[in-house]
C-alpha cells in the first residue's frame, strides 16, 4: 500500500503524491526537517520512475524550495534548474516562470544581484507572453526591488510603477 511501497503500478502515482504531501507538511516544522526532505526526495524518486514530468515537475519543485528553506541554496538551484529545463521540454510555461522567480531570489539573496536580475527578466518575458498579470507584477515587484538594490534606484521605481 501507499507508503509501504508499491504492490502494483496502479499505486505508483497514488504513493509519489502522498510522499509529496507528507514531505511538505513534516517540513512545515524544522525539528522535522530531514525527515520532510527525505519525503520529498522519495517522492521525486518515484515520480521519475514512472515518467510523469508534470509531477516531477511539482516535487522537484518542493524540494527545491524545502532547500531553500532550511539554507540548502546550492542543492535548490540545482534542483530549479533542472525543473526549468523539464518545464521547457514539456511547454510549461508557468512552472518554468515561477521558478526562474525562485532562481532569481535565491541568487539575490546570495548577493548575485546581476544573476538575479537576469532570471527575473526571463521570468518576467514568460509571464508576458503567457499574459500572467499576477505572475508578471510579482516578478516585476522582485525584479525593482533587486534594482533598488543594485544602486540603479531610478530603474528600480520605474521597474515597480510599470
């Protein structure tokens, strides 16, 4: 059954959602941080094993940001990488915005403004070509605020007022 591994196929996708969730409700709490990470690292295992890209795409996803989360910013990047490239391949346009958007705020918060600034920009063109309003305010939000941040204030306010 779920959990205890899988008595048929059918119970495949069942089990990698289950672990997803149970992953991301045991990293709510930091005392049961490597026990939710270890959730979701089995939930990517299995999603890949059944070659469902759009689940791979949420778990590595979650994974990605339970990294962040709890200071793991090189295993994150590497990790959103890799979910941007699987989104590119399967024309996720979305799921590849939203994570050159945690791309960019992990480089900037590691002090890479300029590399931050260049994934919000890609962000930023996928979200105006998929006329994401939300999503484009949100990056261009990130995007003035990294300006800012740079020393390029003018920008950085006219970024914000767009």
């Amino acid at each position: 059954g779920a959990l205890g591994g899988c008595k048929t196929a059918a119970e495949a996708p069942t089990e990698a959602r289950l672990l997803n969730k149970i992953g991301l409700v045991l990293c709510e709490t930091e005392a049961k941080q490597a026990e939710g990470l270890e959730y979701l690292q089995r939930a990517v295992a299995a999603c890949r094993l059944l070659g469902d890209r759009r689940a791979l795409l949420r778990t590595l996803s979650n994974l990605a940001c339970a990294h962040l989360k709890f200071g793991g910013r090189g295993v994150a990047l590497e990790l959103l990488d890799e979910t941007v490239e699987i989104a590119q391949r399967v024309g996720e346009t979305a799921v590849e915005a939203a994570c050159l958007r945690k791309i960019a705020l992990a480089q900037a918060t590691d002090g890479d403004l300029t590399a931050g600034l260049r994934a919000i920009s890609e962000a930023i063109e996928l979200y105006v070509a998929a006329e994401d309003r939300r999503g484009e305010a949100s990056a261009r939000f990130c995007a003035g605020v990294m300006e800012y941040e740079q020393g390029a204030v003018v920008a950085g306010v006219k970024e914000l007022e767009k």
